[in-house]
C-alpha cells in the first residue's frame, strides 16, 4: 500500500518563502559550526588573547603555559611571558618574535628575579639563552607605577644593548611589588652570579626546605635543580668567616658537591670539590649582579658573632697534593729540592716536605702544607707544569 502525497505545485511566492527558510537554516549551522571549536579554546586564553601576528604554535604553547603567568606583555615585535610551569616553584620565561622572520627566540628557559636593576622603577627578570649563534640575556622588564613593560637584549659576554622595546598594554598577575618583599626574594637565601653560574639557594615554601638551584650560562643547562642545601656551620676555612651552604651530587660525570658561600664583606663564591678533596670549580661573584642574602641566623657560623672558632688542627689548611706512588714521589722531591732549581717565590707560607699521607679517600703525596690557598695553588701549578697530577685539597674538608 502506497501513501498518497498531495500532488499540488507550489506557487511562486512559496517556493521563494522555502528557498528563504533553507538559507537561513543552512546559515544557522555554519555558524553553529565555527561557534563552537572557538568556544571550546576561548576559556583558556588570557585576557587580551594571543599576541596579534603569533602563528598557531606559538598560540597553542600560550594557551599550554597561562597558569600562573607572572607577566606578559607585546611589544611592536616580541611576545614575552614569565610564568611558573605546572608543578614547578622556578619562573621560566619565553620570548616570541612575532614578526618576521616569526620565531620562538626563547623557550621555557630559566627566569631569575633581579629586582631593581636600574632606578628608573622597572623590576626585572633575566633569563639566558642564545641568538644568531652568540649567548644572550634577555631581561623582561615590569613598572608598577606606569604600567609599563619593556623587552631588553643584551649580549652576554660584552653587556652591548642588541634590542630594547616597551610596551603598555600588559598582563602582571603575579609580579612581585618591590625586590624585599617579592615571594623570590624572600625565599631566596643567597642568589649571585659568576662568570659562568647563576647560583640561588633558597627555602621552598611547599615543604620548607633549604633547596639549591645551580644554572650553568653558557650552555644554558642547570646543573642542580632544586636537590636540597645543607648549611656548614663549620665551615671548610676555619681561618675566614664564611656562610656555607653544599648540594649537589655529581659535576661533569665526578662524584662532587657544589658549595655556595658569602661572607660578611659582601664576598661569594661557588666551589665544586670532589670526594677526594679537590677543588674542581672555584668562581668568584661578579659585582654586574646584586647579591641577594636572606640568610637567618641560625644559619651563621660562630664566627659571625666574633666569636671565631679555633683550628681543629695544628696542621696548615691547605695541601699541595699530588697522585701516584714511590716513583712519583721522587719525582716530587726532585722538583721541589733547592738544589733543583725550583722557582718557588720565597715569601710562601707552606712547609715543603713531600710525604704520603693518607685520607679516608685514599692516599696521596703531600707535597706541601700551606696556610694560605694561593700559596697552595702556587705550588700546585708549578708542579703541574712539570707534569705531575697536583692537585689542591682542602685540609679540612669533609665529604658527609
């Protein structure tokens, strides 16, 4: 049995009035359509959205990365932010160049807070990295008062300015207000840099232990990344008055630890000394940087009370080590008997009597015992330069 369907034509106006009706529908889902996938994303941008020109990767890294942003803002040829990745207490920083040639310069690398650089009300961070083949810094820059923003590059090796851009409209959710009272700079202990290191110990404010960031500028690697810092209220001079804080487990594949220091003359340091006593990195701090100390008190050795503790020894402090056996150390009297000629400068606070001596490491030729460190490394690099393993060693080190 067939249905019967009307068989009656349409008139002009109907058949207009349908073709309306189909139009409009077919509009409606479109729109339908593309409504949706920019609603499903919407929710997830920052106010102000991505920077305008920015391709779909770096858009899709900023819709990926705007928890906890600390700030972000455009300048008429960068996209710059500073946020804290998911899981992570350490800032990273990206730098986005958004015109052409369009590409991401910088990408979640390491950001310190530096604070006032300058004394024109920006508070900055700086994170390094490379462009165009030569180690850079880049600084993105925050005025709370003016609610500016600005974008600086700066060669690393020779502090030339290669690109300084501003910007007005920003995002800062999380900047800190001032340097002595931001949440980094409270909880930073000792913050420094050396030539090559950027050096931070601070307290973690999840659990609220000592912790230790150790970045190595060149490559742009971090060597220690957040392992927990021990304070030394002993201390590896017992002749000078040093704040000591040690970490780390390994240094270029070596069994080491790497120790930060201050003293009370604004003097830091970073050393790295193996398990046998050797110094393997020492680097002062540079003064381009302020230093940050936050130190308590319980973290001061005596010392910083006037009261200086005695030697635990009558031996010298320091000890011109050599490695080998009988052979070696013939070879080490040799070089530094008078009548060999040695060229040693005459003023040297150490007891040359070369004998073996033997560490809970191991055992070694003591070579000479000195008071001083440069009289020490002194006689280190003379016997170096005779072709014998020397090597400086700390009389009193002690690898916990």
């Amino acid at each position: 049995m067939k249905l019967a369907w009307p068989n009656r034509r349409f008139s002009r106006w109907s058949r207009r009035l349908l073709q309306r009706i189909s139009l409009a529908l077919a509009a409606g889902l479109l729109a339908v359509a593309f409504t949706i996938p920019a609603m499903a994303v919407a929710p997830s941008v920052l106010p102000g959205g991505p920077p305008s020109g920015a391709d779909l990767g770096e858009t899709s890294v900023q819709i990926a990365q705007i928890e906890r942003t600390i700030l972000n803002f455009n300048t008429p040829n960068y996209a710059v932010r500073v946020f804290m990745p998911a899981g992570s207490v350490n800032p990273v920083m990206n730098v986005f160049r958004r015109t052409a040639p369009s590409r991401l310069e910088l990408n979640a690398q390491p950001a310190i807070f530096r604070g006032a650089i300058t004394a024109d009300g920006f508070l900055t961070y700086e994170s390094f990295g490379s462009r165009d083949g030569r180690n850079v810094i880049f600084r993105a820059g925050h005025n709370r008062g003016t609610q500016q923003a600005r974008l600086e590059i700066l060669e690393q090796a020779t502090g030339s300015m290669l690109v300084s851009e501003s910007a007005s409209g920003i995002s800062a959710p999380n900047m800190p207000e001032a340097p002595g009272t931001g949440a980094l700079e409270r909880n930073t202990l000792v913050g420094f840099e050396t030539q090559n290191h950027a050096v931070r110990v601070f307290r973690d404010p999840a659990d609220g232990q000592r912790k230790m960031n150790i970045y190595y500028k060149p490559t742009s690697l971090t060597r220690v990344n957040g392992q927990p810092a021990t304070v030394d209220l002993v201390g590896l001079d017992p002749g000078e008055c040093w704040i000591t804080y040690f970490g780390g487990q390994q240094y270029n594949g070596i069994s080491a630890r790497y120790y930060v220091q201050v003293n009370a003359g604004g003097n830091a340091r970073l050393e790295v000394i193996d398990i046998n006593g050797a110094v393997l990195l020492s680097e002062p701090r540079i003064s381009a940087v302020p230093l940050v100390t936050n130190v308590p008190s319980e973290d001061r050795p005596q010392c910083f009370d006037g009261r200086v503790p005695a030697p635990s020894a009558a031996l010298a402090r320091y000890v011109a080590a050599v490695f080998g056996g009988e052979t070696t150390l013939q070879q080490v009297n040799q070089a530094l008997s008078p009548g060999a000629g040695a060229r040693l400068p005459g003023s040297l606070t150490c007891t040359i009597n070369p004998r073996f001596e033997s560490a809970p490491q191991g055992q070694f030729i003591n070579a000479a015992e000195c008071d001083g460190r440069n009289d020490a490394e002194a006689v280190v690099s003379y016997l170096r330069g005779r072709g014998l393993n020397a090597r400086l060693v700390y009389r009193h080190f002690r690898y916990r």
